[in-house]
C-alpha cells in the first residue's frame, strides 16, 4: 500500500513538474490569446482551463498567490505560444508582457470611421472613440480639434498594446506626426508653398480622391494651388462628396453644389476646413513637390482612363469637358437601355 501512494505521489509530482516547468498548454496551433480585464483570478483561470492553455486551475491559482501576481498583473491582452509552460505564463502577468497588435491605417475619411477602426483595434468601444474624437476639450491636449484630428493620424502600421487607452494613442500619433514632418525638407517644403502642415494635409486629403496615378497627383496639386494663390474656388468634387456625406457618388449634379457646408469648394474659397480623409504619405510629398505650371483647369479624359486633361485658359477645357460630358452621358444611356 505504502508502495502504491508512493508512486502515486510521484506521478502527481511529475505531473505539476511537467505542467508547470516544462509543458502546460494543450491547445491546437501556434499560438493562443486571452485578456485579463480584473474579473477575478477565479475566472480567468476558468477561462484558461476552457481555451486549454493551463492544464489544471489549482496550479495557476497557487501559483499567482506565491508569485504576488496578483499586485502586478494589469489589464490587457496576452499572447501564448505552443508548449509554453505554466512557470513562463504567470511570469508573463506578473511581468506584463501584454501581446501588441497592429493599427494599420491607410484611408479614412471621417471621425466615425477611425472611431471604428480605433475601437476594432483596441480594448474600447466605438461610443467612447467617437466621443472623444467629438470633444475639443479632450482634443486640446494635442494641439488640435475636431476639424483638424485626421491631420494626427499619417498613415502607417502602427504597433501598441492592445489595451493602449485614447490619450495615449493619441500621444503617439502626435509623436508620430511631428517626426513624419521633420523628414524629408518637408517643413520646408510647405512653408516654401506658403501653406501650413495641416494645410497641405487637407489639400493632399483632396488629391488622394481625384486620381490613383500618381503623375496625374502632381497636376492636380499644381492645378490646386494655383488656384489658392489666384483666390479663385478649388472647385473640387471629392469635397462635394465630404458635405453631402455621401463617398459613392460617382456624378456631381448642379443641385449638389448648393449645399452649404464649409466643404463645398464650390460655394466657399479657399481650402475646407480640414481634410477630407487621411491621405497617403506618398500623396502627401507629391503635394509637397508638385511643379509651377500654368494649369487652372482640369478633367477626365473621355475614355475613361482615369487620366486627365490640363490646361491653361477655359476655352481648352471646356473643349475637353464636352467631350467627357459627352461620353459620359452616352455611357449612361447605354447603362440604362440594358
């Protein structure tokens, strides 16, 4: 009998050696994540025990008492790999060495949609993005408003921790955008064009929506500020767009053009209030660098391309215009008749 439980014991033994030096997670994969939001050492060592990455939930619960896990531990999400013992788990709380994730920015044209890009990314809801992002109180810290916050954000892949709160977020943006403008003569750059940082992000903002092709970019920059230096409107469609709210628009009617936000650059001068979305860094230099040109004037060519025509007086582009309007309406038609 004596012989029996001892080899019982020893088993026992090692069994929690093996669960807890060597070898403690048994589920299918790579890796496992889980969060700890506080709920209770309880809890979480159920929910440990159900995504079988702990053997056994008396293990873990000893051990957070022994290493005083529960005085260090903080709320985030972490990140388990294969055969990864229960020793190196309760090290990563106690250490909190939380899994980062990934903010991959690219186009965004609203508060709302980076409040719900934000809240998918991070440990929070979209209601307290959006609120934040519509407060200037919270918005002054930064040095910046709810017309000018897209202007924080160049777009990039970004990697924090999954539980980094807003302010901090933003504290990084803020880093990170100071840095993208100290690169590069940029800041030289722009006040050489006579235009501040935010405000060849907000013209960048509309050249991004006009094309994809980034010799035609240059252009319509050019177009763009000659007409801000001539005080003439800008004119531009992606920002009948912003006012209606309305980004599939693919024609812009005449009863458009009387809506009377700030955005429309065909009813006010000068450049909108703030961006129209978060344009690429790339758009952004090609701003930066567009050429001295004569154009005043310009539009698609009539076969669809997506390239344009320039030109310099308003007899050459109306010329143009007709033409496109022309194939436009052709193209309509036959879109209907099917």
């Amino acid at each position: 009998m004596k012989k029996l439980l001892a080899i019982a014991i020893f088993i026992v033994l090692c069994y929690e050696t093996y669960s807890v030096f060597i070898k403690t997670t048994h589920f299918d994969g790579e890796k496992a994540s889980f969060e700890y939001q506080q709920q209770g050492w309880e809890v979480l060592a159920d929910s440990l025990v159900a995504k079988k990455i702990i053997l056994d939930k008396p293990s873990f619960l000893l051990l957070v008492k022994l290493f005083q896990v529960d005085q260090k531990a903080k709320p985030g999400k972490y990140l388990v790999k294969h055969a990864t013992s229960l020793l190196n788990i309760i090290r990563m709380l106690r250490n909190n060495q939380q899994a980062t994730v990934k903010f991959i920015l690219n186009r965004v044209r609203t508060r709302a949609e980076l409040a719900k890009l934000v809240s998918n990314t991070f440990s929070m809801d979209s209601l307290e993005c959006i609120t934040y992002f519509n407060s200037n109180d919270s918005l002054a810290a930064f040095d910046t408003d709810t017309t000018q916050l897209l202007t924080l954000f160049i777009p990039n892949t970004y990697e924090m921790y999954w539980s980094t709160p807003l302010p901090k977020l933003l504290k990084k943006m803020k880093e990170e955008q100071k840095r993208f403008w100290s690169l590069n003569d940029r800041l030289l750059k722009a006040s050489q064009k006579g235009l501040s940082t935010n405000e060849i992000y907000t013209l960048a903002s509309i050249v991004d929506e006009e094309t994809n092709y980034d010799s035609d970019k240059l252009l319509i920059a050019s177009v763009y500020q000659n007409r801000l230096h001539k005080k003439m409107p800008l004119q531009a469609c992606p920002t009948i767009k912003y006012a209606m709210q309305d980004f599939t628009l693919t024609r812009i009617y005449e009863k458009y053009l009387l809506n009377p936000s700030p955005y429309n650059t065909y009813k006010h001068a000068g450049l909108p209030p703030g961006p129209i979305g978060t344009p690429s860094p790339k758009t952004i230099d090609i701003v930066l660098n567009a050429p001295t040109t004569n154009y005043i004037y310009f539009v698609a060519k009539a076969d669809f391309s997506g390239y344009h025509h320039f030109s310099s007086t308003f007899e050459e582009h109306n010329k143009f215009a007709k033409e496109y309007q022309h194939k436009l309406d052709e193209y309509q038609k036959n879109k209907e008749n099917k």
